[in-house]
C-alpha cells in the first residue's frame, strides 16, 4: 500500500519530488489471500495507493501530524492484515504554489490520469472506424460511423463500465454513484438500473453483448476486437473503493 500526503497545488511535475519513508513496515504472519473476480483476464490485485490531501498547516490545525497519520493508518493497517506491507511517501510542491492538496499528491506520485491532465490534447480524429467507437472526452458513441442518440444518464452508465473495464459492477453501486443527488424518492431501485441498461443496449444493436450481465450481481463492460474507445484530455479517473 502506498499512502501519501501533500503539499500543494497542479503544477508542473518537474517541481515535485516524492520524499520516502524508510521506517520499515511491521513484520507479520502471513495469510491466505482473498480470491478476486472480475478482473480482467490475467491480472491480481496486489494492493492498493491510497492518495491524501493534507498539507502540515491543515494537519497542525486539526491537531495531528503527517507522520501521526501516517502511522496511525500503519497500525490500523497491521491490526487489518498484518502480513500487508506499507509504503509511505509524502508528495511535495513549491512554497506557495495553489490547487486541491490531493490533485498535487496524484501529480507528484505521477497518477496516470492526474500526469494525463497536464499533457495538452491531441488533435482529435475526426474519422470514425466501423464498429463502435466510446469518445470519453466528447461524450459521443458511434456505431458503424452514425451517431447513437444516448440520453445524458445512458452515456453516465456506459462511461461508468468503460472507465471499470472488466471489473463487475454492482447495480447497489451504480444506484449510489449515478444517483449521488437524487433524493430518496427520485433515486431508482435496482431494477429500474436493469431498464436502463436494457435501453442501452437497445442503442448499441449488434454490440450490445459489450455489456455484460453478471448474474446475482450486476453488469460489466466487455471490449471487442471492433471497439475503440476515445479517453481523450480530461478523463475522469475511477477510484476502485
């Protein structure tokens, strides 16, 4: 595991270095591994980075330090797993630089998505290959070279297994994620997620088996041979928990 803590604001990478904690991790037994699914073919998890926003001010003011929590979540973290293994760093940045304290440590720790953001974008293509093309950063999907007409909510849903290709989602989680601001009463049920999907697929034709139904547990995206998916400057990164 890696947690991190921060100093600042986006800047360019070149004026950020990650400072390592040698403090080693605490030795334990070792126990046996959960089991996985819907991973993508090949792969394991293997940990997991979780990334903290907090610079010393913020942390003095609440009456704590970096280094207090970081081994407070050590401790935690040992009392969890204790056969986990921890490393910490702590992300730095230029006295006085701006921006969200947790943005500056993905940067610095060279977070795919967040390094993506200060790349400038690529000319986009505007061709269009047969097959079905998910333009992430221009919110559109193509089928065999024609616009699908996507509802705003239909295009959340898709983008929602694209970005979370291969991992099963549950329809409890796309309910919460989806629905974050919608009052109880407007909130669907987990069957109305069904309808949605079924609506979705409809739009796809041929390829709606992208989509894949898990049964018991909910749905997953599944890339085809004649999918191309745009992600484009911009695109959201997926936290795993």
């Amino acid at each position: 595991m890696s947690t991190s803590a921060l100093l600042s604001a986006p800047t360019a990478p070149r004026h950020l270095r990650a400072v390592e904690d040698i403090a080693p991790a605490r030795p334990a037994a070792p126990r046996p591994a959960p089991s996985a699914s819907g991973l993508p073919a090949g792969t394991a998890p293997r940990g997991f980075a979780l990334y903290v926003g907090l610079d010393e001010l913020k942390a003095a003011a609440d009456g704590v330090s970096l280094s207090v929590i970081v081994d407070a979540l050590r401790r935690t973290i040992a009392e969890l797993a204790p056969s986990a293994e921890t490393h910490a760093t702590v992300a730095l940045a230029p006295v006085g630089a701006g921006g969200r304290d947790v943005d500056v440590v993905r940067l610095a720790l060279h977070e795919p998505a967040a390094v993506a953001r200060t790349k400038p974008e690529e000319p986009l293509d505007e061709h269009v290959p047969g097959g079905v093309t998910i333009d992430i950063s221009r919110r559109r999907v193509h089928i065999d070279g024609e616009t699908a007409a996507l509802t705003f909510k239909e295009f959340e849903l898709l983008q929602y297994l694209v970005l979370r290709e291969g991992r099963t989602i549950e329809r409890t989680e796309l309910v919460s994620s989806l629905w974050s601001h919608a009052d109880g009463d407007d909130a669907p049920g987990e069957r109305t997620i069904d309808v949605h999907v079924r609506r979705l697929r409809s739009k796809l034709g041929r390829y709606e088996d992208i989509v894949r139904t898990v049964r018991g547990i909910g749905y997953r995206f599944d890339r085809h041979a004649d999918v191309v998916i745009r992600y484009g400057h911009g695109t959201p990164s997926p936290d795993r928990f």
